[in-house]
C-alpha cells in the first residue's frame, strides 16, 4: 500500500492502481519500457511498481523507498485533498489533448472538411456580365475599347474571354514596307529643301540591327534617287518622339546601312541629323524610333545640293604628286563630289580623293589631316600600281582625338599612294594634308629611334656617334643618341633623364627640319633630382609646332668633351 495526505491525514491506494495513473503519464512524456506479460502479472499481484520495489514491507509505512505509489504534497488551491485519480487523469489530459495542425483542407464543417467557398477567396469574375471584375481587362465581349502605346492611339476588340485583342492603329502608312507585294514607299525629292510629315503608328519594325540600336520600333521608309552627286542634309526637328535616321542602300530591300544618327540635331535636342555627301544611285531614307515606344508623328526634313565636277584626284590615275622635302608643306583638297574607292582601309564608305609621291632614298615620312573637326578622315598610305590592285601599308585614323589621322615611319624606295578617306558614307568635306620627309642621309636622323608613346626609355651613348652639338651644353663633341616623335595641336611633351638609371651629365636638345634647327636645350636644369646625377640630370617642355611636323629630341652628353653613359629618359604627353 502507499499514502498520501496532508495535514497528518494519510489516504491509502492501492499500489496497482498508482500503475494505473502512472505508467499512461511516463508513456506520454516519452517512456519507451516495454512491459513484460510476467512485469505487468507481478505488479498485478504484488500492488508494487516495475521498478524492483515490491519486496518492500508493507507494514512499514513510514519508510518512503517501500512506496513507490505515495504521491507528494500538492497544493490544489484551497483543496485539503491530494491529487485523485481523476485529477491524475486531468493532467494526463492536460499533457496529451494538445492538438495536432489542422491540414488547410480539414478546417470547416463538423465533419472535418474544408469550406472550399471560404479558402479560394473571392469568386471568379464572370466574363460578360458588363462588370469589369479583377481579372477582366475588358466588358462586355465585342465591345470596342481605347488603347494607347507611345505617341499612338487606336482601338481593341473585347475577345470573349474578357481581355482585349492587340491595338488597331488604323491602316499601316505609307513606306511601311519595300519588298515586293507592298505599296511602294513615297519618293523623297531630290532638289533644294523638302519637308515631310507622317506618322509611324500602324506600321511594322523592319528588323533591320541598327548602329544605332533602335530596338522594336515602327519605322517608315522613303526612296531617294540621285541623278548626280549631293551633298544630302536630313534631320527629324520637329518630330513628336526620339526619332533616329538611318540610310540605306536601295539595291536590296530592306537594304545594308551605311549610315545612321540618333541625338546629332544642332536645332532639336533629342532628334537626330545626317549629313551626307552621296554618289548618283538609289537610298533608303528611314525614320525609325529610339525604343520600342518611340512611336508617333514625326518630320523630315532634307536638304539637297548638287555638287560639281568630281575632284581631278578622285581617281587612282590622277593622283596628285606631293614633292617631299626637309621643310614642311601643305596641300588643300575636298572629297566633295568624289567617288568612294572600294578597297579603302577600314572599309571607308566615304568618297575619298588620291595623292602619290616617289622616294629616292630611305625617308622618314610624316603625314597628317587638318579637317576642322567637322568629319572623320582617314588616312591610308598604299603601294602598288594603280593599274594593279594597290596594296595599304598603314592606315591611320584618330591619331589626335576623333577626326585627326597621322603617319609617321620609315619608307624605302618606291612609289607609294595616300588615300583621303571618309571613315563612313557621312564623312566628306574640306581638308589641309600637311607632309614633310627627312631623307636618312641625313646624319642625325640616319638611325634616330622612335618616341611612340609615354614611357621610360633606357640606352646609351657610350658607343654613339656625335650627331649634333647641343648649344646649351658645357662641352660639344660628346656622343648622342636621337629621337623622333610628332606632337599633337595644343600640347606639350615633357622629357627628363632624371633617372637611376642614368649615370653622366646629360644634355636635351629639339631639333625640326632635320638637324639644321635647335628648338631648344637643357644642360642641368633637374635641381630637385633625387638620383645619383642630381643637379646633372636634364629637363624639356616641349610645345607643339604650328606646323605639322617631325620633331627630334637628342640624348647628349655635357661637362667634358666625351661624356658618355647610360641614361634613363622618361617621356609623358605624346
């Protein structure tokens, strides 16, 4: 037997009933004791617990490790009794009844199914009950409903389903198309200045990859023919959204691009601007949109002059001779009227014009263009015969910034061709060609090394040959090594043999027209030199000709007849 109580009342239960209230309490907190046939006989006649106890004398009531069924004080709230064995079952309830989550599908009813009509939410809209609901882009079905894209406004059938059809922009315009089976596009005229008005709502997207990355846009065609030679200006001014402009070649439809602008308009910021000099044929003139929304009214604007004769050096044939000397000189031309010669570098799509000089000896040759700025010239220096296919030897373009090419090098004997071109079918116009050559008979530039950019050049003169006399030098006589370079407008070189490397007193020296004009020179000039030299070390700030030219700069030695050694010369602002 067990007891329990409180206040010095005992209550006794017997010990197999306390399994009872037990064992369901230790299974619900986790008991895994699996009890046995003869365990659950033992406690069954014993009164005893499982748990080896039963030997216990039950006449000694007062010794607690015999009664494994005394249940401890409790504090009930007010009740004097101790815990039953319904209060038991309670907190067994209490620790077992929690219930599991409710599946979403097994809320609702008494019989445990879900209440579909409360968890789908609001109902489905229903399509033709001249109710727009969500879900609906339209009522009723066969209603017609306003749409809008761009600057474009048209119209849309309500499907039966309650969402709108694709928007009608009325009838497509005219020049939506050129191939074949499509109303040809509108003729542009080819004299004075026109200006025409339309709208690319309606049309299609030619699917042409622009240059000027047009995406998805409508776009409207028309045809320009050319008798002769013009110089074509066309711009969008005016226009009602971001227009680009692109030219094409007629021959084919949609035709391959030779030339294109988005934003170039002087007088209509966002519109765009061609300006073109064009050879006799047939052209694709395009409006197109910037973006896929980039749709409405727009104007085109063209302006057309007709230019003269071809230039007398359009052709290979006519080249106009330049007589090379040591000073330099200058020529002025146009690609005006010119054709565009097919094999030109870079694929050049503008007219270009020819020039041709023939060289005795090794030369160093300079070239360079003065075109304003105002188009992108190239230069394309051949050789070969114009009766054969001319063969391009350097091509140059953009030398100093956009629209400036030059050439610098070394020519041997021969007879070569110079080639003015446009970069594209846009590029034409006015130009200077400046050219110059030292021929390597002359000593100081016989074996004059190349400065073709920034950077640190280590040498020696120890073993040169004295090609000039610097005048700021202490001492002449003493070895040199030359340079060549050519400067851009407007800048200015800096040159300095304050080096580790460099181990005499040095002198720099500029000399132009090959060795004949000193420029400018530095004995010792680097006062804040930190190496070896110190004081010894030169310093230049070269500024640039007023004519395009080849400049030299010498490595020479001062202090004593003979001073030589190796140098470091370090150079920034080619």
């Amino acid at each position: 037997m067990s007891k329990a109580g409180r206040g010095g009342e005992r209550r006794w239960y017997p010990a197999a009933a306390l399994v009872t209230l037990v064992l369901p309490f230790a299974v619900s907190i986790g008991c895994s004791h699996d009890w046995s046939a003869s365990e659950r006989d033992s406690a069954d006649d014993d009164g005893a617990g499982g748990d080896g106890m039963a030997d216990a004398d039950p006449e000694t009531p007062d010794a607690p490790d015999a009664d494994i069924g005394e249940l401890p004080p409790a504090d009930d709230g007010g009740s004097e009794d101790g815990p039953t064995a319904e209060d038991a079952g309670e907190e067994d309830a209490d620790l077992d009844d929690t219930p599991p989550p409710e599946d979403a599908g097994d809320a609702g009813g008494e019989d445990g199914l879900a209440d579909d009509a409360a968890d789908d939410g609001p109902p489905p809209p229903v399509c033709g009950n001249d109710v727009l609901e969500p879900g609906e882009e339209c009522e009723p079905p066969g209603s017609t409903q306003p749409c809008t894209f761009g600057g474009c406004t048209g119209s849309s059938l309500c499907r039966d389903d309650c969402f709108q059809a694709a928007c009608d922009y009325g009838p497509a315009p005219a020049g939506d198309a050129c191939g074949s089976g499509s109303t040809p596009p509108p003729p542009l005229p080819p004299v004075g200045s026109t200006t025409v008005r339309g709208t690319t709502c309606g049309a299609s997207d030619d699917g042409v990859d622009s240059a000027c990355g047009t995406v998805d846009a409508p776009d409207v065609l028309y045809r320009l023919d050319l008798s002769d030679p013009a110089v074509v200006t066309l711009d969008t001014a005016g226009s009602e959204f971001d227009a680009v402009l692109r030219l094409a070649d007629a021959s084919t439809c949609p035709g391959s691009e030779l030339a294109c602008d988005d934003d170039s308009s002087a007088v209509a910021a966002g519109q765009a601007e061609l300006v073109a000099a064009l050879e006799a044929g047939s052209y694709w003139v395009i409006v197109d949109g910037k973006n896929a929304d980039s749709t409405g009214r727009y104007v085109l604007n063209a302006r057309f002059e007709v230019v003269g004769p071809a230039p007398p050096n359009d052709a290979c044939t006519g080249a106009t001779t330049l007589n090379l000397g040591t000073s330099p000189r200058s020529i002025g031309g146009t690609t005006i009227g010119a054709g565009n010669h097919p094999r030109g570098c870079l694929l050049g799509g503008g007219p270009d014009v020819w020039y041709t000089f023939t060289l005795a000896e090794r030369t160093l040759v300079y070239l360079d263009l003065l075109d304003g700025g105002a188009w992108n010239a190239v230069l394309d220096v051949r050789t070969g015969s114009c009766l054969a296919a001319t063969t391009s030897l350097a091509c140059e373009d953009d030398a100093c910034g956009t629209s400036r090419p030059r050439y610098l090098g070394w020519l041997d004997p021969d007879t070569y061709y110079v080639l003015v071109d446009g970069r594209s079918i846009v590029d034409s116009g006015m130009f200077t060609l400046r050219y110059q050559g030292l021929p390597a008979t002359l000593g100081c530039v016989a074996d004059a090394l190349p400065l073709a950019a920034d950077g640190r050049y280590l040498g020696s003169t120890t073993r040169g040959t004295n090609h000039v006399n610097s005048s700021c030098a202490s001492m002449f006589g003493a070895p040199d090594v030359v340079y060549y370079f050519a400067q851009c407008p407007g800048t200015t070189v800096s040159a300095t043999t304050c080096d580790v490397a460099t181990d005499f007193d040095t002198a720099l020296s500029v000399w132009r027209r090959g060795c004949s004009t000193s420029v400018d020179c530095n004995d010792d000039a680097a006062i804040d030199c930190r190496f070896g030299v110190g004081s010894a070390a030169s310093d230049l700030s070269i500024g640039s000709p007023a004519s395009g030219q080849i400049q030299l700069l010498a490595v020479d030695g001062s202090g004593r007849i003979g001073s030589s050694g190796s140098y470091g010369l370090n150079v920034s602002g080619l």
